[in-house]
C-alpha cells in the first residue's frame, strides 16, 4: 500500500479544480487544462490501484549503461553535443550509486573520447575536430570529475582553458558561447563554473561579470538569457548560481526572484515550469529547485554566507539548524514543496522502459533523466528532515546545487584543483 503521506497528497490533488480561464480559452489555457486532467487521472489510477511509490533504479540504470558506449544513429542530432550525453550520463549514475558498476574500461574509454573533443587552442568542443563552445567545455568538465580518476583529472588543460575563457569574455562583462557567438547568461554560467571547478578563477576573468550578470534581472524578478529579454528558469538559476560562486549575489533583488521563483511551481502537478504561462517539465526540477538552496542559504543566513558562498551549498550538510531570529524567511524548510516535487518526478516522470521524462506521455533521454533525477536529489536531500516520498531506497546521493555535481565528487575535485598552480604559474607542456 502507499504510504498515508502520499495519499494524502494524492487526495489532494485529484480533489483540486483545473486552473481557470476567465471565461477565455486560448491554446495555452486548453493545452494547460488537459495536462492538468491528464495529471488527476494519472494520480486517481495510483490511489485506486494502491501502487507502491518508487524509483525504478535497475531500469533506468540499464537504460543509461545502454547508451554509454554505443548509441543508435537516431543520435547523430546530437554530434555536437556528446560530452553532454557524456555528462548526463555518468551523473545519473552516480547519482543512482550506480557508478561503481561500471568497468574501468569504460570510463578510460570516455576520458580517452572526452579528451579528443580538447581543443589545441583551449577549451572543448561538442565532438572530436569541432570547435570549442562553453557548453560542452563545462560538460566535458563535470564528466571528467564524475569519473574522478587521476586520468581524468589530467586530461584537463586549465592553462589553455583559461586562455579561451578570457578570449570569450566580452568587454560589457558577458561570455560569448564560442568564437563570434551568442552572449548570453548559458555562457557566463558555464565560463565561470568550470572556472571554478578547475581553480582557476581571477579577478581579470571575473572583472565585470557580476554587474552584467545583475542586468539580466527583469522586472518580474526572474533572470533572462541577456538584458531586456524574458525571465527563464534554466537563466536564472544560471545567473543565481554565477554570482553566488563569486560572492555577489546582493547586486540583484533575492525576495523579488524568490517570489518569480516560488511561482513557477505548478498548482496541480507539482513540478516546475520554465516561464509563466508554460507547462511543466520534468527537467525544470533541478534548473528551478536547484535555485531555493542556493535562496535558503543567503536569505536566511545573509551574513555567514562565506567560504566561497559555501561553495557546493551541499544539500545535505549546508544550512545550521539553529534559529535565526534576524531572519523573516522561513528557517526550518526551503521555499517550495520538495513532497510535490518528488511526487511529480516519481508518479509522473517515469518512462516504463527506463528513463525519465518531461511529462505524461512523452518519451524518455538522457538530458530528461540527468535533471529529473538531479531534481528530485535536490528534493530529498536538504537540512531539514523532509522525508524521502516511498521507500527509502528511492534516496538519491546528493548533488550540489550550484555546480549539479555529486558532493563526493566536487569536494574530491576541489581538493585535487587546489594543490595545482594558478594560471599564470602553470608552464606550456
């Protein structure tokens, strides 16, 4: 039988009115309400039926092991995102504590292909022989420190790296994505998390960035992707995440994006949407959840916030329980209901041949099931005590939510990236 928490939840949620039209349908508000009942019947089947709330680990392990290695030419759309598919990978995983079940091998085998996608002239590219591009740079970044090895680690060229973050600094503050490309806050991110992630940060690679950064703050709250555009969920966790790695987060209105924030978590479903009139989407639990303990840690402990702003914010050990009485935010939880979340991922996102989705029938990848998971991480893994929905065995190993990284990972990572040079210091192989 499910547990009585869920099935209060459950009751709850078939009991709920679809959300209102004023008396004028568009597509939007059509589309909007037929998710909405798609979501109630899917919850009144799980109540009537009795099923038990779980993660189904062993499946999606073996829909990710599937593709590790091999993928089938449905992928070739994504040539230039393979250290992606790398990343999306190798984290589920290990956020699945699954990653010991794979063979040496076949993680030197991913350096091996991770370091042919290094440039000469720095950074990665999306494949072997493309040219280099943020994204996929941070991308072949975070799967090198997933695997985690002394090979990996070394594959890394941080003193090429740092020339090509600067050679994609704009002078008004922000990072193009490649060479003449895009400026946008995708970009700023990425530069200055593998920044991060590699030590090699310095006030020349970050002169500027903050106030560029706060730029994109809009009206409503919300982060665009550049100044004077709409606010995004995956751009303001991208511009909360980069100032907080630089310490300067009080350059934006924090209570103005919190309420943009707490709003994009949808009524009925539980998870989250990207943008206001949007639907909700799987993969927005991490890109929106991951911003409320980043929040929690400089709303309700605005002046301890240091060591790097707390630099991984771990999910898991990173707040005090202790009072804070100079504080009106809540102290005891984070802003957003992490129960709904987990249900909306658990019940909803779950492909029955192994994978996670963006919503009820829509079909599984590996980008889905990286952020899902990532999210529902975030969820269960907090200061707080908030259960774990189902059994415990649905737990997930905690991932920082400013880098999405597993803590063990990144603190393993910081603690190797420390001992190296600064970039000035690092010679020419």
């Amino acid at each position: 039988a499910i547990s009585s928490a869920f099935s209060e939840v459950v009751v709850e949620r078939t009991e709920m009115s679809l959300s209102s039209d004023d008396g004028y349908q568009t597509q939007t508000t059509r589309v909007q309400r037929e998710l909405e009942q798609l979501i109630i019947d899917i919850l009144r089947l799980w109540r009537r039926e009795q099923q038990v709330m779980s993660l189904r680990r062993s499946t999606h392990i073996s829909y990710i092991k599937s593709g590790i290695l091999t993928l089938p030419g449905m992928f070739t759309v994504l040539d230039s995102s393979r250290p992606w598919l790398c990343y999306w990978m190798l984290h589920s995983l290990c956020l699945m504590d699954a990653f010991s079940s794979l063979e040496k091998d076949t993680l030197s085998r991913c350096v091996q292909f991770l370091s042919h996608c290094q440039s000469s002239s720095g950074g990665f590219g999306g494949g072997p022989q493309q040219l280099p591009h943020l994204a996929p740079s941070y991308a072949a970044v975070a799967a090198l420190i997933t695997i985690g090895t002394q090979e990996a680690y070394e594959v890394i060229n941080r003193k090429s790296m740092y020339e090509y973050l600067l050679r994609m600094k704009t002078p008004a503050g922000g990072f193009s994505v490649h060479n003449e490309g895009e400026v946008d806050i995708r970009g700023t991110y990425t530069a200055i998390a593998t920044a991060a992630m590699l030590n090699i940060l310095t006030p020349e690679l970050v002169k500027g960035v903050p106030e560029w950064i706060a730029r994109c703050q809009r009206y409503d709250g919300g982060m665009a992707g550049e100044p004077e555009m709409e606010s995004h969920g995956g751009y303001a966790y991208c511009g909360l995440a980069s100032l907080f790695i630089l310490r300067r987060t009080d350059l934006i209105d924090l209570p103005l994006l919190l309420k943009w924030t707490v709003n994009r978590q949808m009524r009925v479903e539980g998870g989250f949407q990207g943008r206001t009139n949007k639907l909700v989407d799987g993969c927005y639990s991490f890109w929106v959840g991951a911003i409320f303990p980043m929040l929690h840690e400089l709303l309700t402990n605005p002046t301890e916030v240091a060591e790097e702003e707390k630099v991984q914010c771990s999910t898991s050990s990173s707040s005090s329980n202790s009072p804070r009485s100079s504080s009106p935010y809540h102290q005891s939880s984070w802003l957003m209901n992490a129960e709904e979340l987990q249900k909306y991922v658990l019940v909803c996102c779950q492909h029955y041949t192994g994978g996670l989705i963006d919503k009820p029938e829509k079909y599984p990848d590996f980008y889905h099931t990286c952020y899902c998971l990532s999210g529902l991480s975030i969820a269960q893994n907090n200061p707080f005590g908030v259960k774990c929905l189902g059994s415990e065995t649905n737990k997930l190993k905690p991932t920082s939510p400013v880098f999405n990284l597993e803590i063990s990972k990144l603190r393993a990572a910081e603690a190797y990236f420390s001992k190296q040079p600064h970039p000035d210091q690092i010679s020419v192989p």
